[in-house]
C-alpha cells in the first residue's frame, strides 16, 4: 500500500491542474465572445422574410425592415405597410400614391409632369416661357406656379429686377448691370466719379485768346483777362476781343502814370523824368505798391500792389498747420462730424469734396451739403440744343436739330394755306392729322439782289 500513495497523490494533482486550466480556457472563451462580438445570427435563427438578425450581446433579435410592422412580438414574422391606406406618404395635389413593398411611390395624374419625388403640376411654366419673371431674374417651377428670383447683381421681386451697383453710380450714372455703371458725357471710372478733364487731356484747342475750363461734365472755352467776346460767341474762342481797359477805365494805374493799352492788358508807365510811387487803385482805394489784404467780400482771397498791377488768388491750404482757416479750406477738416452723405444715402463724402447731382454742382461743407446750379457758359447763338443726359445747352448750326430758338418776331413764315406764322409757331398741316409743322429761322441763299430769306416753315410727318 506504500507503494500506491506516491502515485495516487500524483494523479490528484494532475486532475487538479488540468481542471483549473479548462475553467481558465472557458472563462476566457466567453470573454472573447463579449468583448470581440459574437455572431449569434451565423448560427441558426427564425428571422423570416422582411425580418432581419441583429446580433445583441448575448443572443440574436429579429427586427422588421423600414416600411413594415410586426406580427408577432418576437418580430419574426413582418408584413408591408400600406403607407398610402393609412395616409403615411408625402404625396401631392396631382398624383396618386402607388404602395410598394416597404415604401411607396407617386404616379402623376394624366396630364401633369413631375417636379420631384412627390409632386406633379400641369405644366412648367419655365420651361414653356409661360411666366412673367424679369429678363435678369430665375425662374423655378412649383406646384400651379412658378417662383422669380433676381440674378446675383440684381435686386427686386422677381418680375421686375434692376441692376445693384455695390459703390453707386455718381454724377448721373446709371447702374446697367451688376456693379456696372453706364456714365454721362464727360465723366468716367467705376463709378463715374471723375470728371475728363477735357482741357487737360488734349480734347479742346482753344483760341489762343481764350482759356480751356473745365466744368463738371463739361467745358468751354473763356476769353482770357483782357479779352472779352465780341457777341458772335464761338464756341473754340475766336470772337474773344481785346478790351481797352485804359479806355473803359478798367485799369489800376494810380493817378501818378499813364495807362498804355496792350493787346490783352495794359501797362501803367511812369512819365519820364517823374518819380512814380507804383501805387494801385483797388475799389476807388488806393493800395501802396507791395501791400498785401484780404478781398472784403471773399477772406480766402489774398491780393497784392505790385507796381500798379493788382493781383489776386485764393488763399494756399497749408493742411498741417494748425491754425488753417477750415472755411476757406474744408479739405483740410478730419472730422467725422464734417462728413457728408450724398443723396442717394449710400455714398460718403469728406468736407471740401464735391460732386454733381441733377445737374447742380454740390460741395461738402463741414458736415452740410451746399447745391447750386452747375454753371454753364452763355450761349448767346440763334440756335442751340440741350443734348440728352447733359446739362449745358450747345450751339448748333442747323435749325434742325436745334430745341431752342431765340424766335424773332419779325420774320415771319406762310403756311400752305397763306396764313401768316411767327417764328417758332407750330400747325398741323391743313388736310392732314400726322404732319406737324413749325416756322424756324433759315437762311438760304436766293439771288445776289437777296442773298438770304430768313424764315421757312419745316414739316415732318409723324410715322
């Protein structure tokens, strides 16, 4: 018997370890399945058709498919439902609700086309041209209509869109497309806010009698200090005429020189052997020769005696020095509080600038906006013209196509019916209803006893 002991101690042992290690091997085993995941659904399960296996942690669920119901709580079993009987479909005015298995469709009626998934209309007003939308407007078709939406650049309601220009369009501009601005005669850029300097640029060639100017739009040519127009008013400056200032008694020579007319001045010579002061009479007042003041009407105007010459200019804006006159030079005024928002509200102007508007000439003032007339050389001819989106009249030689005449009563026109016209008198042609006629002054050569007959009656037929 002690020869068994050993051996039966041994093999208890042994079963002991090879227990503990099959405990250990299953423990791990049902881990593996719950931390990796087991698919209980690849071994036999009573999902039937419609249902689908889905694995849980520890076993296998049925669960119906999207568009079916249970028959039995353990969802084995799933029949379709009939969203269409049951009014659980988003199907429109137009169509007719089709079941399907899981789902539905909508069938559009006779007669209708479809828009999208669940809606049908008569017919696409887009694509038929059968809407109302604006030229630069979107259209999208809906259900017994259509929709307009305006073009990026555009704004309005869809039916009526105008073009959207970010800055504006200043001085008369019109904004024709998106950030696109149509400018006036004589102005350009972006935003038509500069003006062509017409004088500057080599467009206009002055009488060398006369200044080029430019205005605002516009231009013309001025007889220059000492020349003034001899009434005949040509437009490139060859009726400018000397002045005789020491005739007229335009001068400044003091009462101790004798004025000498030049051509476009004068000069105030000191008789000889006589000592001259070089003194300048200014407003019936004498001003010592280099004596310096400020006009009594004008404080930003400086002006000066030299040697019997009065001179004058506005006052130099000298923006860092602090102690500017801001009247005489708003420019020079950095306040906020001296902005100006021009009248279209969106443009922003700083004081001392300035702009056109509506035909006037507007200035930033210190927070203010002064407007006055844009000034316009005198047209002083028989005929003359305002042309379109401009805002100085122009003189013209052909009556036809002038706007205005300066009418002379004297010359008369006789109609085809003998009756006497004044000059600028408009009739309806005797035994018509569309022909308009007018008495304008003409001159057409006739013989050389009567070189000219100054009055015809003009008739144009209305189409």
């Amino acid at each position: 018997s002690s020869f068994w002991i050993p051996w039966i101690s041994l093999c208890s042992r042994y079963l002991e370890a090879k227990f503990i290690r099959s405990v250990i091997f299953s423990f791990t085993l049902i881990s593996f399945f719950f931390l990796v995941g087991y698919d209980f659904c690849s071994e036999r399960h009573n999902c039937m058709e419609n249902s689908v296996c889905r694995n849980l942690n520890d076993r296998a669920v049925c669960s119906c498919r999207d568009g079916f119901r249970a028959l039995r709580e353990d969802n084995a079993y799933c029949e379709d439902i009939d969203e269409c009987a049951e009014g659980r479909h988003y199907c429109r005015e137009n169509t007719m609700c089709v079941n399907t298995p899981g789902s539905f469709m909508c069938i559009c009626k006779t007669g209708y086309i479809r828009i999208d998934d669940y809606s049908c209309t008569e017919h696409d007003e887009c694509i038929t041209n059968q809407h109302n939308c604006d030229e630069n407007a979107l259209c999208f078709n809906t259900v017994g209509g259509h929709n307009c939406v305006c073009k990026p650049g555009y704004t309005g309601n869809g039916t009526t869109c105008k073009a959207f220009c970010k800055d504006g369009c200043r001085n008369g501009g019109a904004c024709i497309a998106a950030n696109v601005c149509a400018c006036p005669q004589g102005f350009t850029g972006p935003s038509c806010e500069t003006d062509i300097d017409e004088c500057s640029d080599g467009f206009v060639q002055c009488d060398s009698r006369a200044n080029c100017i430019n205005l605002p739009g516009w231009y013309h040519c001025e007889c220059r200090d000492g020349y003034h127009d001899n009434g005949m008013f040509s437009p490139s400056g060859e009726s400018c005429e000397d002045i005789d200032e020491c005739g007229t008694g335009r001068h400044s020579c003091a009462n101790d020189t004798i004025c000498f007319n030049l051509d476009g001045g004068y000069d105030c010579r000191c008789p000889h052997g006589k000592n001259c002061t070089g003194d300048c009479i200014h407003d019936g007042k004498i001003k010592h020769n280099g004596q310096i003041w400020v006009l009594e009407n004008d404080r930003c105007s400086v002006c000066s005696c030299q040697n019997g010459f009065v001179m004058c200019r506005r006052m130099v804006c000298d923006c860092e020095n602090p102690t500017v006159d801001l009247f005489c030079c708003p420019e020079c005024d950095p306040r906020l509080s001296s902005q100006c928002l021009h009248q279209n509200g969106e443009t922003l102007y700083n004081s001392g600038d300035t702009w056109v508007q509506n035909c006037q000439q507007c200035r930033c003032l210190q927070g203010e906006v002064d407007c006055w007339p844009l000034p316009c050389p005198e047209v002083e001819c028989e005929f003359s013209v305002l042309p379109e989106n401009e805002c100085c009249r122009r003189c013209v030689t052909d009556p036809c196509q002038a706007d205005t005449i300066r009418n002379d009563i004297t010359k008369t026109c006789l109609d085809e019916m003998n009756v006497v016209r004044f000059t600028g008198s408009s009739w309806i042609k005797h035994g018509t209803e569309c022909t308009l006629c007018q008495c304008k002054i003409l001159c057409l050569p006739r013989s050389l006893t009567f070189p000219c007959s100054c009055s015809v009656s003009l008739c144009l037929k209305n189409e």
